[in-house]
C-alpha cells in the first residue's frame, strides 16, 4: 500500500490539504504578528505581550475547544471558530497600532483556532483501513512537518510582494478557507459526537496512561523550543552556510523523511515500544548537540534529531487514539497540541539565560533534558499504555 493509495482514498486528500491550509495560518502567528506590530512602531515589549497572549490563549483554548468538539461535533465548532480566529487576525490586521484591539485580537485568534488537527486525526479511521492507518498517521505527520516550513516562506512572499501587515490578511484567508475546505468535506459533516454516560470532569485524562503519556510532548517541545533559539546564537558565532534558517531546514527535511520512511514500514511491534525507540533516539541527537560541533558536525545532528521526531509523533497519534476514552478523542489530541506547544515555549524561554552568558554548551543541554524527560515518560508509563474500556450509551 503506498502512500499515493492512501492520498487516493475518497475525501482523503481534502480534509488533508483543508487540515493543512487552515494550519498554515496559524504556523505563521508567530513571525507575521511581531513583523506587523514592528511596522506599525511597536516596541518588544508589547510585541511579547501580544505573542505571549497568543500562545496562552491558544494553549488554554485548544482543550476546551476539543472537548466541545466532543460533545456537539465538527462542523458546529469549526465553522465559528474558523470565523472568528480570522477576525482576529483582521482586528490586528486593521488597527496594528491600538494597543487593546491588538490584544483582542491576539487573544481571539489564539483561544479560538480551529481544531483542524483533532479533528483530522479523530476521522483518520474512518478514512482507511486499520492496516492503512500507520501511513495514514505518517502523512499526517509529514504534513505537520510541511506547515512550519511553508508557513514562514507564505510570510516571506507577503514581505516582499506587499506589507507587512499583508501576511495578517493571507492568515485570515488561510483560516477561512482551510476550515471551508474542511468542513464541508462529507466525512467531517457526518462525523457525530460519541454518546457515553457518566462523562468525567478530566475528559481523557482520567486514563492515568494516556495523562502520561500527553506528558511526553512536553519534553518534545522543550528539545524543539531550544533548538530554534539556540540554532540562532550559533549561526552567529560560527560561519555556517544559509545561517540558522538552512540548519532548520535540514531539521525538517529529516523529520520528512523519517516519517515517510515510518509510514511503509510494515510494523510487528506495537505502537506503545515504537515510541520508546523513536524516544531514545530522540535523547542521542539532542544530547549530543551539548558538545556543540563544528558546522559540520552541527548539520549531522539536525539530521539525526529530526530523523525521529516526526515518526515519534506519528506513533503517538495512533497510540493517543487507542488509549483516549469514548467520547473524548478529540480533546485527547488536543491536549497534545496544547502541551507540545507548551514545552516549546518553556524550550525557547529558559535557554535565554545561558545563551546570555554565551553558554551555548549550557543552553544545547537543555534541548538534551526536554529529550531525555519524553523518554522518562514513555518508559514510566509503558504498562500504563492500555486502553480503557467502557460502556457506551446507544
């Protein structure tokens, strides 16, 4: 089965390309909004009041959003939240130098953002086989890895055709229409909300394996989050062909492949000891780049780290999708997006430090440490990794 067969599957490539336009948008945030507020004259500090908000209201939104998807379906939520994330891209968009619709906006677009990605990842088995769904999971992964190295290239063309703040408008159109895309795809108007009783407070949660195994992506985004900022400082400090930009790429062509390498493999073992070896690693990459190489040396491990980063995801979308509790698969995944990007965030926040101290052997270890906490969590938790069985409500 390749993966031209998957693509091939009735309303595969649509609710896929759909998923993946509306999560562009949000994959430029984090480079369009500085640039626009800078423009317009605003100083970093309310630049990283706005970011700030943007990340905190998406990582609060996210689950509570999934959770709702849970209970009234896709469409209901997606097609309101596509609406109003894109209004808050044009509320910054039209008044960039009024400080509260700024913020409005921000913190609108972050709490609401679509959830393409649970919802994608709840209709993947109802779109393949259950033989097909590892390559399923691995072009959805591979795709992920697509949005963040598109997403600063959209704003890229946005800087050098118009202004600055043109890439606010594109992320609107891009929400819109990736969510229009969507939801008017056959499988994701007929998806409906699992009916189970007794719904507990914590939603997936209350399954002690799947709690820590969300803990996992945590560590992820802290490797992931360090990397991005510490690749900066080196390129600086050494003379390195295409800069920081060149070393991230190589970084995500290797996730690329990693995962389209994953996805035809024909699995014996089961997901659970998968990520267990895609962790470790994940802990030899990123542990080694604390003995900071020559450029050279430098490139190898963009290469080896994102060599089992992306399949490492891509194990965990099945492995989520097992242990999730009835009726609450969506907000299972999007508790994974929300701590993933959670752990970025803390990567990116506590390597300043010693970056500041010119400490970049202290501030690769870091990446090391995020690595090695996903390994303690898969590895703590693996006989946890057992999916929970309850009564359904016809």
């Amino acid at each position: 089965m390749t993966y031209w067969s998957i693509l091939r599957r009735e309303h595969v490539f649509r609710v896929l390309f759909g998923s993946w336009v509306g999560r562009l948008a949000m994959a430029m945030a984090a480079v369009a909004i500085p640039l626009a507020l800078r423009d317009a004259g605003a100083d970093y500090v309310f630049i990283g009041l706005v970011a700030g908000s943007f990340a905190i209201s998406a990582a609060i939104g996210s689950p509570i959003v999934g959770r709702i998807v849970d209970r009234v379906g896709q469409v209901r939520v997606l097609v309101p939240t596509g609406l109003l994330a894109a209004a808050g891209f044009v509320l910054i968009a039209v008044a960039p130098s009024n400080h509260a619709l700024v913020l409005t906006g921000a913190i609108l677009a972050g709490a609401l953002t679509p959830p393409l990605e649970p919802c994608l990842r709840v209709l993947w088995p109802g779109l393949v086989e259950d033989d097909e769904l590892e390559k399923a999971y691995a072009v959805d992964s591979a795709a992920q890895e697509l949005v963040f190295v598109f997403g600063p290239l959209v704003v890229t063309l946005c800087l050098a055709v118009f202004a600055p703040v043109s890439a606010l408008w594109a992320q609107a159109l891009l929400t819109v229409a990736g969510v229009a895309m969507f939801a008017t795809a056959s499988p994701a108007r007929r998806w409906t909300p699992e009916k189970v009783e007794n719904r507990h407070w914590l939603g997936p949660l209350r399954h002690r394996g799947l709690l820590v195994l969300l803990l996992a992506p945590v560590g992820m985004g802290v490797a992931i989050g360090t990397l991005n900022v510490l690749v900066v400082s080196y390129a600086e400090r050494f003379e390195v062909f295409g800069g920081a930009p060149m070393l991230l790429t190589l970084n995500a062509l290797a996730s690329l492949v990693g995962v389209l390498i994953y996805g035809v493999i024909p699995w014996k073992i089961e997901p659970r000891t998968r990520i267990v070896f895609f962790a470790v690693g994940l802990l030899v990459g990123y542990g080694l780049l604390a003995t900071v190489p020559s450029p050279l040396g430098m490139a190898g491990l963009m290469l080896l780290t994102g060599f089992f980063l992306a399949p490492l995801l891509a194990a965990l979308f099945r492995l989520i999708g097992e242990l999730a509790p009835r009726g609450t698969v969506a907000e299972a995944f999007a508790w994974l997006v929300t701590l993933f990007a959670a752990g970025s965030s803390l990567g990116a926040a506590v390597v300043g430090p010693a970056l500041d101290r010119n400490d970049l052997n202290l501030a690769a270890a870091h990446a090391g440490v995020g690595a090695l906490f996903c390994l303690l969590m898969v590895s703590v938790g693996y006989r946890l990794f057992v999916p929970a069985k309850e009564p359904a409500v016809a």
